[in-house]
C-alpha cells in the first residue's frame, strides 16, 4: 500500500516535471522558464524524467603498488537513465555519466591512469592540482583513443575540492557536456583534526551540479554562433547526473562539496526558505573563517564547501536551487535521526597571504573577442606559442579585463592565485572569495586582480594553460600559455 502511494506520487511528479521542461508542441504544452541568453529549451521523451535519490558518485579508494596510489579510470561511452523508459547516450568514467570521487592525502605519491576507450582523443586535466606541467593533461599530453596515459605526482598542497575533465584543444566544451568530469577530494592533517561533517554520502556530500539541453532524450550539443558566444546554457538540471532528485538527510549539520560543472552558466545557489549557511572552503583550501552567507555564486568551474545547520528541521524539507534561473537542483528532506555530531568550528585554518606591497611585477590579461572567435591580450590559442614566462617564486599581480559586454572567468593551472580587488578595490571582494581560489568571475566590463607565485615544478619546455573556463570560449580561443622557469 505505501508503494502504491509512492507510484501515484512519483508519476504524478514525473508529469509535474516534463511539463516544466517540455517544449511548447512537445505535448503539454509549457516553456521552462530558464530564459537566460544563450539557452535553449529541451524536448522529452514521453515516459519523462527518472525520479530519483542523488546519485553518490563513488568514493575511488587508491589500490597502493610499490608506494605509489593508483586510481584506475576507464573512459568510455555509456548510456544512462536520466529518463524513464528510455536510456541517454553519455561520455562516462568507469560509470554511466560523470566518474567517481578521488580521495586523496596530501603527501601521497599518486598514479592517475586514464584509459581511453573513448573512440576519439582526449587529454585529462586535474583542475586545482599542484603537479608538473608535464602532468597537466593538456594539449601536450594527448590521449590517442585505445592509448593509456598516467598523471604521476606527489600530492603537496592543502585539503580542498577539485576535479578532472578533458581539457583537449577545441573540443573540451562537448566532451565534458557529455559527462566527462569527476572530483578530487584532498585530505590533509587540519581537514581531518577539524569537527566538520566528513562522512561521505552521509553528512559529506558531492554535489556537481551542471544543465543540459536534451533532444529527444539525447544530449543534444549543437550550439549557434549566439550560445558559442553567450555559452552553451541547458534548461535541465543534473545534481551529480539526476535530473532534480532528492536527498534524504540526518538532522544534523551538513556539508556540500559544490562544483559548478556546467559549461558556462553562472549559478547563484541558495535554498528555498532563504536560510544562512556558511562557507567554509573556496577552490584551493578552506577559508580562515566560516562565512555565514544566504547565497554563493560560483562561475564554471568554481567550487564552494559550505556547511548547512539541519539539526532543528527534522521533518522538513528544502530546495536548493539557482535564484538567477530558477532552476532546483536539489530536494533536501531531513528524515533521518543524527547518527553524530559535529560543531562547526570558529577557526579554520591560517592562510598564507602575502602583502600587495610586496609584489614584485605586474602582469594584465585583456579579455576580448568578437564573430565567435575569443582573445586574451588580443590572441587566441596556439599551442606552439608562449605567451607568458613566470619566474619562480617571484610574487606577481595579475589583472584581468573583460572588455566585453558578456561575462566570462579566468582559470590558472599550477596554482591557486588570491583575489586582492575587484575594480580596483579590495571593498569589492566578497568576503567568501578571500581565499585560495583558482578560478574567478570577471563580469562584463569590469576587472579583477589577484597575487600569483609559482613555488614548483619549472620547465622550460612544457607550458601551463590560464583560460576562461566558459568551455565555448576556452574552445574558441581565449586561452594562453606560461611557462615557470
Ligand atoms: Cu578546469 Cu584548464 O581547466
Ligand atoms: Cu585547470
Ligand atoms: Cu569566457
């Protein structure tokens, strides 16, 4: 009797949201609402959207030979339920759609090995990793489809959430639409003496949270020259590859490892009663404080560790959703008794952050483009070109402009950068971007500075990528190249 109930619920839901979604003459006759230039509508398959839990993406434990971590990863085509009655052709790892979670200790020797089984090339990126150039899994580390390739490095930097994706030349906008991308979860001494929730999947949560446009139950990547310029922006929304599922939690403090793995959207994620929660880590580490805060704004790319107070809400339940489109991403109910406690420290940790003062050179980056073609400093990617050489441990201050009327972002590998002013000043900084960061919003017209210093990993040889990681601008050009030397 309670499944029957459950069915009835769930159809009933399921026509609820595919006429959210469908498109006007798809049959029920509704636009979703995610309006936003540069998006699309997409069109479901009649049985609708798959109701379901999150999905939790598997925590990939490493298998140690030799005093090395290695962490196997398959990357092939698949097919995966977002829909009922119907199976989505994907890009996965290992998996159906997305990859797993890759725990990892600071101070491990590690061996990341990708085996592409893709049936077209690619190369693999650790985003936010500390590690040599030549394991960057850039352009110049391509994967031949059927060839194997191993990112070899010693994990030296702070706990935080980062992740992997494809970062091939001209192609990593529709490889990771496809479902190419997974986290990287870093441990260090401070993450595991602090009292925060740290029970993977249970107070500990994953979260990638991306959209998408569908046709016909397919991923549908066919952008115009105006989503090429604006971004390719879906109508969907997918929290770790399910389309608007639910989460059921304890009454108790719980935490979210945030990605915006989306193409290009900005998302200003909050929930739905407008409560405050805190922020506790951006990119590359955790911040020195907890920052209390109604809503986070994270760009592509961009990660945010916030910690959520449920102890008083059993019995209830919350969205979490993107306030700029409306789109929910989430259902959180709170039916479970706390298992644990967990009290949510004062103090985080003390970053390391040098003085303006002390800077030493000035660097400027001009974002620009136009016709669909993008630019930093007037060129758009060539691999065979260094645009900047970086002396070692020499601290720099880098400004980048958007002189253009879209938004974009700004991503460095190698290291994290810390923001020092938007604008011109250090009052426009959010207090939640005072961080180690490695990516950073920079809206249309207006300038964001940051301090940057290499510490590792020289070579003359083979350079790292700064882009824009709106993945239809980082395709269309607007990437450099620098050298550490
Ligand atoms: Cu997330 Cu150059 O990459
Ligand atoms: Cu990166
Ligand atoms: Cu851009």
């Amino acid at each position: 009797m309670k499944r029957r109930t459950f069915l009835a619920l769930s159809s009933v839901a399921a026509l609820y949201l595919a006429a959210r979604y469908m498109r006007s003459g798809g049959g029920m006759g509704m636009m979703s609402g995610g309006g936003m230039m540069g998006g699309g509508s997409s069109s479901l398959p009649p049985g609708g959207i798959k109701i379901k839990d999150l999905p939790i993406p598997a925590l990939l434990k490493p298998v140690e030979r030799n005093g090395v971590q290695h962490y196997d990863l398959q990357i092939q085509r698949a097919e995966h339920d977002f829909f009922k009655d119907m199976m989505t052709k994907t890009f996965a790892i290992n998996g159906t759609y997305l990859g797993p979670t890759l725990l990892m200790k600071n101070g491990d020797h590690v061996s990341v090995n990708y085996q592409n089984r893709l049936g077209e090339l690619i190369t693999m990126h650790g985003h936010g990793m500390h590690l040599p150039s030549r394991m960057d899994g850039t352009v110049h580390q391509p994967i031949q489809d059927g060839e194997n390739w191993s990112a070899v490095y010693m994990v030296k930097q702070r706990a935080c959430t980062n992740w992997y994706h494809p970062h091939t030349l001209n192609n990593t906008a529709e490889q990771v639409y496809k479902g190419l991308a997974g986290l990287i979860i870093i441990e260090d001494e401070e993450s595991r003496r602090l009292d925060l929730p740290k029970r993977y999947g249970i107070d500990d949560i994953p979260l990638v949270l991306q959209d998408r446009l569908f046709a016909h139950g397919q991923i549908d990547y066919s952008p115009s020259m105006p989503q090429r310029m604006h971004g390719y922006v879906g109508d969907i929304p997918l929290a770790n590859g399910a389309i608007e599922p639910t989460l059921d939690v304890e009454a108790k403090e719980i935490r979210f490892r945030i990605l915006n793995g989306s193409n290009a959207s900005i998302y200003e994620l909050g929930f739905s009663d407008e409560r405050s929660f805190h922020q506790i880590a951006t990119d590359n580490a955790f911040l020195e404080y907890p920052v209390k805060i109604t809503e986070v704004t994270l760009s592509p790319a961009e990660r945010a560790e916030i910690v959520i107070d449920l102890t008083k809400d059993y019995g209830r339940s919350l969205v979490l959703r993107d306030r700029r489109s409306g789109k929910q991403f989430l259902t959180i109910r709170i039916t479970k008794m706390a298992t644990a406690q967990t009290l949510l420290p004062q103090k985080l940790t003390t970053l390391e952050k040098p003085l303006v003062s002390q800077a030493q050179y000035r660097r400027r980056f001009v974002l620009s483009g136009m016709m669909g073609r993008f630019t930093i400093n007037g060129k758009g990617m060539d691999p065979d070109r260094i645009d900047e050489h970086v002396p070692l441990n020499r601290l720099e201050i880098w400004e980048v402009e958007n002189n253009m009327m879209i938004d974009h972002n700004f991503h460095i590998h190698a290291t994290h950068f810390i923001p020092i002013a938007r604008n011109g000043s250090m009052e426009n900084l959010a207090e939640n971007e005072r961080g180690y960061k490695d990516v950073i919003l920079v809206p249309a017209n207006e300038t964001v500075s940051f301090l940057v210093k290499m510490t590792d990993y020289a070579d003359v040889r083979i350079p790292y990528m700064y882009h824009c990681h709106f993945l239809e601008h980082e395709d269309a050009g607007m990437m450099g190249q620098f050298i550490v030397s």
